[in-house]
C-alpha cells in the first residue's frame, strides 16, 4: 500500500461497508520493454535495469476512479487520496504564503475554510472545550495557517432544508396512483457514502427515488466560489475551498464531476479535511487547540453577524432533514402543527419512523435510517413494493453525522456508544437554527431567485450517474 501515491485504507469498523477485492485500476502498458529485463525494487521505487536503471512511473488512484470503477463499495474510511489530504492542503498554504511575501498578486488566492458543526463537536469533546470556545480556537488555529476567512455550514445547512422540504411537497403534491412513476418515497440525498452506494449497486432502480438536493456542503462550495467571490470582485478559481468534515466520503463528493465549474476551471470545494485530520496537524506540532486565542468565525453573508458561532438544526445530529420536513410537510399539506416529534425505534435505534395520523388514518409516515444494514433492508423492502415511508433520512454511518468515520476516535477506553451519546448531548445542548430567518431567505431569493427558478435548479440540485458492473478477468471470482 506505502507505494501507491494516495493510500488506501481500511478499518474495524462495524457497519461499515468496506471495498472489496475487485478494486480495479486499468493501468496502460507501454510496449518496449525488452524480454529478460530485470526489475529492481528500492524504497523509492521500481528501476528497470535491461538497458541501464531507470526510474519506472508508479501507479496512481485518483478520487474519479474510485467513483467511476464498480469494483467495490466505498465508504466511511475506504478512501484516502493524496489530493484531498492535510498534506496537500499544508502545502498549498504555504505556497500561497510565499506568494504573498514575494508579492506575487497573480498566483495569491483567498483561502476560505468551511466547518460543520459534527466537526467542531468531535473536537471539542476530544480537547474537553466547551462548544463556543472551541469553534473560535479552531478558527484562531486555522488563520494562523493562512485561512483568510473561516465560515459555518450554518447558511447551507439553512438552504439545504428549504430547497429539500420544497422538493418534497412538490413531489408528493404530483404524485400519482403510479407509485413507480412518482418516485416515491422520497430518500434523503446528503449523504455522500449513501449516494455512491446507490450509484454503484442499484443504479437506475433506486436513483430516482433520492433527492436531487444538493448537500450542506455543496451548496456552500456554490456559496463561497459564486456568491462570495461575487462579493470580493474575483473568480472562483482565485477561491482555495477547504472543508471540515466529520466524514471521509466527503471528499469523494468534492470530487463529483457534477460540481467542477468548466467556466473558471474551478471546483466548488478544492479539499476535504476531516477531523481526524485536524487532530494529527495539531499534533504533528505538539499543539491543542485550547492554546489558541478565541477568535470569531466570519460571518460574510450580511452585517447582522449573530452572536453564536454553532448551531443545531433539529435533533438528528446529521441535518434534521426527517424532523425539520416532517413539521413542514405536516402543515403545508395538512394544516397540522407539530409542536413535538416523537419517534418510535423499529429493528433498532437506528430506524426509527414518525407518523401523523388524522381520525385513524395516516396522513405522512417518515424514517430515519442509520447504517448500513438498515439501509440494505430499506432498499430490499422498496424492491418488493412493501414500503410505506413518505420520505426517509438516510446515512451510512450509524447514529448518523455524528458518528462519521472520520470523527476523532474514542479516547481513554471510552467506548464508541458512549462518545456517540457524549456528542448527541452537546448537539442537543446547542441553540436551535431557524432555517427561515432573514440571511437565509434573503440570500435563497436573491441570489439563488427562490424555488423552482432555474438558477436554484441549478445550483442548488445535482444528478446521479448508475455505475455499471464491470465484467473483467481480473476481478471474477474463481
């Protein structure tokens, strides 16, 4: 594995999908080589030694094959790429420090951090910070290595409940006595290790079914190389995006395709660092965070900068997509307030479903489905036409966001329950988001033209791509 330039790697985690033994990298084969010729192996490489040493290129992963190869199921911690990797990151940052004090205007770019809260929250109980404080070191921390503006997902995660609660409604408001035809239910899309599995083992069956919402962290890569950039009179690809995420597969989301903007050569999130990373960079230089000052998160979205940095949105700890479009749902098409929610565990704590009933009668009947194995069952339950869920949240790991394969690993012989409980507990502690207050419908009418306009459809929407299997030799088998 040291040979290759990005790592692969593997884990213990339960529930966890892991790749399996048909990873497949087609590698072209110069012919030229003379028959005979020996190869010698040294820690820098392999030299071909028939008509004098020479260095032989090595193999390369990139994050477009793994998502374009069916050869295995990636998720959680499956993938490792040097291009979304702290390394890269430390190095982009110190070019771009160097071109600040040669004075080279052309190739400086403005480095914007984006953290979620998952993140924050796995940082702060590792380095015993209360939320607040920790949010406001880690933003210190990262300005020291050259951020010029640390953001929350706070805005996004805002814009991600509104475009998919809308989406929703408009789904269910057309559907039809067809239920293949109306595609429903409807199955939560931010989950970047769901989506792939999708794309990857059900394809074109369960495709339509997923919400073509784009996630909290896309739509703030459209916020930071689009309408900031905007803001600051530059262009997207003056803009170095970095993401703070409680999840691997986050960076095969930044890799998509479907968010690389061909005008300015750009994509809408440049690197993915997760926060196991940001716990090895701390220390690699024998820091904590708790020796940082408290310096505040950027708030560029309007003068009216709130007083507290993290926020929930609801209680599911990965978004609130079932809570939030439940409440929504519940009085847009029912007329129905929902002043407490109250799930009832099914198999196990990690499906759970909600119902709203009128006289007896069901009216709306959400999910939420953590892991794997639910998700398995979920899928296998729609294929036989046997589901009646409405809409259903949806994430890889179990307990969801909060529990994200890459989230710190338990410390002292905590066990993983425990420090899941321990980080519901802070999320739960935290003020609750309105997704409707004014910087958000402000910024959802006006730059994104509201619901249904085609810039929102296009910025605030993707597409998914069924990966077909392939059928090789090399990974039949025997």
């Amino acid at each position: 594995m040291a040979g290759f330039s990005g790592a692969l790697k593997l884990t213990d985690l339960d529930d966890f999908i892991s790749p399996s033994q048909e990873c497949i990298k087609p590698v072209e084969i110069k012919k030229g080589t003379k028959t005979g010729a020996k190869i010698s192996i040294h820690n820098d490489g392999l030299d071909e030694t028939a008509v004098g040493p020479q260095k032989l290129q090595k193999v390369e992963i990139t994050l477009q094959d793994c998502l374009a190869c069916s050869g295995c199921i990636t998720s959680a911690e499956s993938v490792l790429i040097t291009q979304q990797s702290q390394e890269e990151l430390l190095r982009v940052l110190r070019s771009n420090q160097n071109y600040k004090l040669q004075g080279n205007v052309d190739l400086i770019k403005t480095i914007v951090f984006t953290v979620s809260q998952q993140s924050i929250l796995s940082l702060a109980q590792r380095y015993e910070l209360t939320v607040e404080n920790c949010a406001q070191q880690l933003c210190s921390y990262l300005k020291s290595l050259g951020a010029d503006l640390v953001l929350n997902t706070k805005i996004a995660d805002d814009l991600a409940l509104l475009e998919c609660r809308n989406e929703f409604v408009e789904r269910f408001r057309n559907q039809t006595n067809d239920k293949k035809k109306s595609f429903f239910p409807m199955l939560s899309s931010s989950c970047p290790g769901w989506v792939c599995y999708a794309e990857k083992t059900h394809g074109n069956f369960i495709l339509p079914y997923i919400a073509t919402t784009r996630s909290p962290q896309q739509i703030m890569g459209v916020l930071v190389k689009q309408y900031l950039a905007e803001k600051m009179n530059i262009t997207g690809d003056r803009i170095y995006h970095v993401t703070v995420m409680p999840c691997y597969d986050k960076k095969l989301e930044a890799s998509r395709e479907d968010f690389f903007d061909e005008v300015t050569n750009s994509r809408d999130v440049d690197c993915v660092i997760t926060s196991i990373e940001i716990e090895k960079m701390l220390e690699d230089e024998s820091k904590e965070l708790k020796s940082y000052s408290l310096v505040k998160m950027d708030w560029p979205w309007s003068s009216n900068e709130p007083e507290i940095q993290i926020w929930a949105h609801e209680s599911s700890g990965s978004g609130g997509y079932a809570d939030h479009i439940f409440c929504y749902a519940a009085k847009e098409l029912f007329n129905k307030n929902q002043n407490e929610l109250n799930y009832k565990n099914l198999r196990n704590p990690d499906f759970r479903e909600i119902i709203l009933e009128n006289d007896g009668q069901v009216l709306l009947r959400f999910a939420i489905a953590n892991g794997f194995r639910n998700i398995q069952n979920l899928v296998q339950k729609l294929k036989r036409g046997k589901i009646q869920y409405d809409f259903v949240e949806v994430m890889a790991c179990p307990s969801g966001c909060l529990n994200g394969g890459a989230q710190i690993r338990p410390q002292n012989g905590l066990q993983i329950r425990e420090l899941t409980s321990q980080l519901e507990n802070l999320y739960r502690s935290l003020p609750k988001s309105n997704p409707e207050n004014e910087d958000t419908k402000l910024t959802y009418n006006s730059f994104f033209e509201g619901f249904e306009s085609d810039k929102s459809k296009a910025l605030l929407h993707t597409k998914y791509h069924a990966v077909e299997k392939n059928t090789i030799a090399l990974n039949i088998k025997w």
